[in-house]
C-alpha cells in the first residue's frame, strides 16, 4: 500500500515538475545565439562588404573597425542543425555547418576567408617617393574607368622590380624625356616584400620599401623602374609554387619574362600586371 502511494506521489511530482518547466520556459524564454569573427586569411584584419546568412536572417558588415576584426552575434535562432554562409566580393565563399545548442553559442576560432582576386582589377600604378637612399612605394589598383579600388582582399601579391639607368642616344639622360629612352645599367633585380594597411581611411593599402643599401651605386640622376605584380589565384596555386615560378622567371633575361609567364597566366593560375616609371630621380 505504502509503496503505490509512494509511486502515485513520485507521478504527481514529475507532472508538476514538467509544467513548472514548460510555464518557465514559455515565460523565461532562452534565447539562442550564435556568436563568431571573421577575417581576411592573409592581413588578419577585416573583410569588406562582408554578408552572413544564417536560418533566414543576415547580417551586412562592411568596415567591421579600425581596431581589426569584431565579433558578430545572431540572436532568435532556433536550436538545431543550420549553415552559417559567409560571403564577399572577391573572397572564396563559406559554408559551415553548425549544431545549435539552446542558449550561447560561439565559434571559437576566427573564420578566415580566402581572398582570390582584387574586383575590377585593370592595372597597377607604382608612386615612388625617396626617403634617403630608399625608395618608399603605393601600390594602386585601378579599375577599368581608370579609377582606384579602395577596399578590396589582402591578396598574398608577388611583387618583383628592376631599377637601371635611364638612357637616350648612347648617354645618361640629364633631364627628363618623354620618348627616346632605353635601359643601360642595371642597378637592382629582386622581389619586394610589401605591407598592407587595414585602416578604414586609408586609400592605397599595399606599401613597399627598396633599401638603398640593396641599390648598386650611380650617380647618374635619372633611373628606370620596371614593376613586375603578379596577383595569384590561390585556388589553383599556393605561395611555395608561386614563388617557384618566379624565381625562375626573374633569372632570366628582362626581355624573356613575360613570354615566360603567359603560360601561366592562360591558365589562370595567376595574372601578371607590368608597370614602368622612367624619369625617376637617381644618383644614390
């Protein structure tokens, strides 16, 4: 007798029990979230015109801050299996797939996206500014109006320059000419590593210091630079294999390189852009 009474006790508790719960949650809703970063594989900062979708809703992140990458939050999700897509102009898209649990959620690790083209790319222009004896570089994206690209991916850029003397009619040129020049001694061949500001203000990203130390002495006034920018596809190539490539490209002759890199650029592995400056101011 004792124990059915003890067993009809236990069932009246756990149906109390069950409504208490579910009259708590329908009056004390848990909310389900998602929270995560995102940011460019290559600069480690963030992604322009970035877009995020998750159970229908999304959210639109251009400049994200100047500090770098910020967490962004989903709210009134709804526990379960879902994808989170990740998306902007220029960068591999992203899926992930999730499990939401009832309450926070959180992915840990930055999400890197994977930029894989600067968009509307037409040509590069090269500013050379001296800071003493080094030449001090902006690296311009222009588009096809012959307009600048302001906010575009850290693509993972090969950037290559030779320097030599300015000639015309078997002599250093003296003066500034606009037709007639050619190249005489060749002062600098290498690659350039290159810097890239994040910053929401800033108008051209990629920067390059040539240290003079590395320049041959000339005292000639007026010098050649020959640019050489190969923007990679890092779907179809990785950096090891880029760098491979040009360093047999840059060890043959000037005349030669381009030939050489067609092949690679009619597969699409990457694409090359050539730039030159004459009439810049020598005498190191």
């Amino acid at each position: 007798m004792k124990t059915r009474r003890l067993i009809v006790f236990l069932i009246i508790t756990i149906i109390f029990s069950g409504t208490a719960l579910v009259v708590y949650f329908k009056t004390n809703p848990v909310k389900t979230t998602l929270e995560f970063m995102v940011r460019d594989a290559v600069s480690k900062a963030w992604v322009w015109d970035a877009s995020f979708r998750l159970q229908g809703r999304i959210i639109k992140a251009y400049y994200q801050s100047d500090q770098g990458p910020i967490p962004f939050v989903f709210s009134g999700l709804k526990p379960g299996k879902a994808e989170l897509k990740i998306g902007a102009p220029g960068y591999v898209p992203v899926t992930i797939p999730l499990v939401l649990k009832r309450g926070e959620n959180r992915i840990e690790e930055p999400i890197d996206l994977v930029g894989y083209e600067i968009p509307g790319l037409s040509r590069f222009i090269v500013f050379e500014k001296r800071d003493g004896n080094d030449f001090l570089l902006e690296i311009r994206p222009v588009n096809r109006e012959g307009t600048a690209v302001l906010n575009h991916p850290c693509i993972d850029l090969w950037i290559g320059a030779r320097i030599t003397v300015q000639m015309k009619d078997g002599l250093p040129v003296r003066v500034p000419v606009e037709e007639g020049s050619v190249r005489g001694d060749e002062l600098y061949r290498g690659k350039l590593d290159w810097k890239f500001d994040p910053l929401p203000e800033t108008v051209f990203r990629y920067s390059v210091r040539i240290p003079g130390s590395l320049i041959k002495p000339s005292r000639e006034p007026y010098w050649v630079i020959d640019y050489l920018i190969v923007v990679p596809d890092p779907r179809k190539v990785n950096p090891d294999e880029v760098q491979k490539i040009m360093g047999k490209a840059f060890a043959l002759p000037p005349e030669a390189i381009e030939g050489y890199l067609e092949q690679y650029a009619e597969l699409g592995v990457f694409t090359p852009y050539f730039f030159t400056s004459w009439n810049v101011r020598g005498g190191v």
